[in-house]
C-alpha cells in the first residue's frame, strides 16, 4: 500500500489528506486558532452539577460550557484532585512522584459526593465541542507520544494487544519500568514493537516532562486556563500513522514544511527526505486529485463500480446507507452471487466513508438480501476486515434476517457534513419567496431605470433557467427590451446566482447599481 499526506494550508484552517493508493481515506481540518483540540489539558471550574445525569458542566472557556460524567473522572481522581487542591499558595506543593495514591474511585457514585459547584479540576478534552455541544471531558488524563501513553497515578505498564510475541512484551515491560517514576504508569503503543529501547525511553521521559509543565502551569494560572496543548492536528496524524508505507508528505507552506520535517528529524530522521514543499500554481488539492475526491464528502449518491450506489441519508439519531444494484443485470439463477458482489463492493466503499466523513454513532445499513448464510458470513467478515485499519473505536453486529447491519463507531471530530452550510440563494435566509409572476417586470424596471440614467449596455447576470427564459423565442423579451429602452443587453447564465437573483453589470463587470438587485 503506498500511503501519501497531502496538507493545504491557509489562512483560516489547515486541511490534511490521507490517501492510500491515490484514494482520499481521512480528510482533516484544523482550525486556526480555534483553541480547543482533543488531548489539550485545562483547568476548569465547575459551574453545574446535574444529579440527574451525573455529570457536571464545567467551565474551560469554551463557549459553551464542556460535560463531564461521573465515570469520567477515572480511577485516580482523588488524587488528582490532592495535586490541583496543592496550588493554594499556603499549601506545600504535592509531587506524584512522592505521595501516596488516593483508593480508587468507585465505579457506581455520585458526582455530586466528589465536586461541587465552584471547585477547581484539571480535566482534558476527550472529544471536541459538535454541533450544539460542548467539549466533552475528562479527568483521566493521559499524555500520548508516538510509542507510549503517559497514565500519572499508576504503577502499572500495559502492552498494546496488537504485539503478540511475547518476548517483545517482556522486553518492553522491561524498558518502561526502568525509566518511569513512582506512581506513573505506561501503555506502549504497536509502534513501540519496531522502536529502539533508547527511543522509548526518551519518549516516555519527554511526557513526564509535558505533564510537570501543566502541574506547574496550573499553579501559575486561574481556572478556566489551558495548561498544555496537544500538538498540532497534522504532527498528531504523522505521529500514529507514520511508517514504512508512507510514500511522501506534501504541503504548500514553508512553515509547516519547516515544522513537519523538524518533528520527523527527532521521531524519525531517516524519513525526512520524504518530507517535501509543493511550489507548484496549481492549487495541491486540485494537483493531486483531491479536491474532486473530497467534493464526494457531501454527495448524498456514491457511485460504485457496474452501475451500482449507495445512498447516505445523516440524521440527528443515526446515519443510514442504503445499497442498490442499480441497473446490474444477471440470470435469475445468479442473483444471490451478483447480490454479494455488489455487497462487498458496497462494504468496501462503505468503510472508507466512515473514516473519511467521520460518520460516528449508530450506522444502519441496508444491504441487498442475501438468502444463504454462507454469503451473509462472508460479507460480515469482509466488512470486519475491511474496518481493522480504522482507529476509531467500533462495533459491527451480524446481519438481520432483514439485510440490516448495525455499526456503532466513536465520533472525537465533527461530521464533515455538519460544517457546510450556505445562506439559501433563493429566499436569503428569509425563507420568503417573491411570486416569479412579478419576476420579469421588476427586471424591466431595473432596466427602464438603467436607460433613463443613460446607460447604453447592461449585462444581465442571472441563472441558466431565467437566462433562457429571457431568450425564448424569436422576439424574446431580451429583443424587445433592447428595442423598448434602445440600449444593448447582454445576458450571462451563471450556476452560482439563484434563481431570482440578478446582477447588472457593465463592460467592466462592475455593478450598474448601488448594490445588486435580489429579485
């Protein structure tokens, strides 16, 4: 698989794409100076206590107020809560590394018997502020590097499940016990199972490090403060992500290029030739074919091979996928085999739109029946298969006797989907519309008054239905209001101007007008 990241950057947002074999797989966007990422540590202050969720709003200076649950204040609250309570300044400053650890926090509890209304908690951001919510929270604070997890008030090291050999487990206990203080604990990442001993270390000490920086930013500062920043979206991808498979990284700015390959030169230096700055005037996304790719993100059609689609409805409660064969035709003895080619196919398509669009959630899909249990085995498997490389967490449940799969999966980012939105064209967000019976008169008004002013040329921009409506005919109404107000109009049909919208324009292409008439 030849894996390449292809990064644009501008002045609002960077926006990163994964492709794997020329193929758009993630599609990311960070936004400038936005301030709020998954992983960023705070200091927050509680400013609601809900009994009857259990949970809390706390403020972090988000906009809106950010949601803990009880059962993510984790295990080791208490004592978190002793190094936090420690910043009064008549308190004797408490060190991980030294105290001893409060007993765990019980699993069945009351929120409201740990926090109150007005208290101070450090907290870390497990999912970002979507839609109309806020951030979501967390007391159980890790700090990730590329090999390992940092987990403070823990003594224990945990081995990603992925590395099977046993020999390398033990290898890699080995090496995290002999370099982590008291009372931290570690979980070493798959990416470890290829690390050199010296590189794990390092990075297990350069996260001790980032959480002594917000201990002692968090006695610095007053609630709501952030205390460390997770790194930028684009270092956080190439962190889990990168390895042999990548091909090369692309970007069209020189800082981010300079930044890009300072932070491979120290996770990975002999990968940072790879590393390369687009010059080209050619936008990067339309070079390298993203751009088009991307456009698929809000369609609510997907093409698949032979005249087959799927069709991707989102709602609030839940996504739905509907597969169709479309106009695929085969013998009557052969439909269960053409209904399982076009199932897989679909899956395929189907597990690369999840990541891409981020769809997170209950997912619903609709498959074409299948009669025979052996084809509904295969087609489970291939889908579970086909899921293994996304990082999201996820559930794949068998298939009905309906054809319906169930497919739940963690959503940390907004839906891609949810960031479009446009003011209508027609009405302008008004939702009123002017009767188009009175349409061509208040156009010839426009006009009249154009001529009484002594203009000789007008170019009428308006869309393509209208602009032919104005030349329908042998003696259009455009012949005869040029003949009527004897000056010359030009009409250019525009897709982007709404249906009622119109733009009078000069030689020049400025507007005849003190502003555009709408409708």
């Amino acid at each position: 698989m030849n894996r390449e990241l292809i990064i644009n950057v501008n002045p609002t947002e960077v926006s990163i794409a994964l492709c794997e074999d020329k193929v758009l797989v993630e599609l990311n966007k960070e936004q400038c100076q936005t301030g709020f990422a998954v992983g960023d540590i705070y200091l927050g202050r509680v400013r609601k206590i809900m009994p009857g969720l259990n949970a809390a709003f706390v403020n972090i200076g988000h906009e809106k107020d950010a949601f803990i649950h009880y059962l993510d204040l984790g295990a080791n609250f208490e004592s978190l809560q002793r190094v936090v309570d420690s910043r009064d300044a008549n308190k004797r400053p408490v060190r991980v590394e030294s105290m001893k650890l409060e007993p765990a926090l019980a699993k069945e509890g009351r929120i409201g018997d740990h926090i109150k209304v007005g208290d101070t908690i450090m907290v870390q951001i497990a999912k970002e502020a979507i839609s109309t919510k806020g951030p979501r929270l967390t007391a159980d604070i890790s700090l990730a590097g590329r090999n390992v997890v940092l987990v403070p008030f823990s003594n224990k090291v945990y081995v990603s499940t992925k590395i099977r050999s046993n020999a390398a487990k033990k290898r890699l206990r080995k090496v995290a016990q002999e370099v982590l203080p008291q009372n931290f604990g570690v979980i070493v990442r798959t990416a470890a199972a290829d690390a050199e001993d010296i590189d794990i270390m390092q990075d297990i000490l350069s996260l001790v490090e980032r959480w002594n920086k917000a201990v002692g930013a968090m006695r610095k500062n007053e609630a709501p403060a952030r205390l460390v920043s997770e790194m930028s979206r684009v270092n956080t991808i190439i962190r889990d992500s990168l390895n042999d498979t990548f091909s090369q990284i692309l970007v069209d700015d020189e800082t981010m290029h300079a930044e890009i390959k300072s932070y491979i030169r120290a996770i990975k230096p002999e990968m940072e030739r790879m590393v390369k700055l687009y010059k080209g005037k050619v936008p990067i996304f339309d070079q390298y074919d993203v751009a088009k790719q991307i456009k698929s993100l809000f369609a609510k059609y997907v093409s698949l091979k032979r005249g087959a689609y799927l069709i991707i409805e989102h709602t609030e409660a839940m996504h739905v996928i509907d597969v169709n064969s479309g106009n695929r035709t085969k013998a009557e003895d052969d439909q269960e085999q053409t209904a399982l080619e076009v199932n897989l196919a679909a899956a395929a398509e189907i597990a690369r739109q999840l990541r891409l669009r981020d769809m997170g959630g209950i997912v619903i899909i609709d498959f074409i029946d299948l009669r025979k249990a052996q084809s509904r085995q295969i087609l489970q498997q291939e889908m579970q298969k086909l899921m293994a490389t996304d990082k999201a967490k996820h559930t794949i449940l068998p298939l009905t006797k309906f054809g319906l799969m169930q497919i739940t999966r963690q959503r940390v980012r907004p839906i891609a989907m949810a960031e479009t939105s446009d003011v209508c064209p027609t009405c302008h967000g008004t939702g009123k519309v002017e009767p188009t019976i009175l349409f061509e008169e208040k156009i010839e008004d426009q006009i009249q008054l154009l001529a009484e002013r002594g203009c000789r040329y007008v170019n009428l921009r308006l869309s393509p239905y209208v602009a032919a409506y104005l030349r329908r005919g042998l003696w259009s109404l455009r012949l005869r209001w040029m003949f009527k107000y004897k000056l010359r109009i030009k009409i250019t049909a525009d897709q982007s101007v709404g249906m009622i919208d119109v733009s009078y324009l000069d030689k020049r292409g400025k507007s005849l007008l003190d502003i555009d008439n709408k409708g």
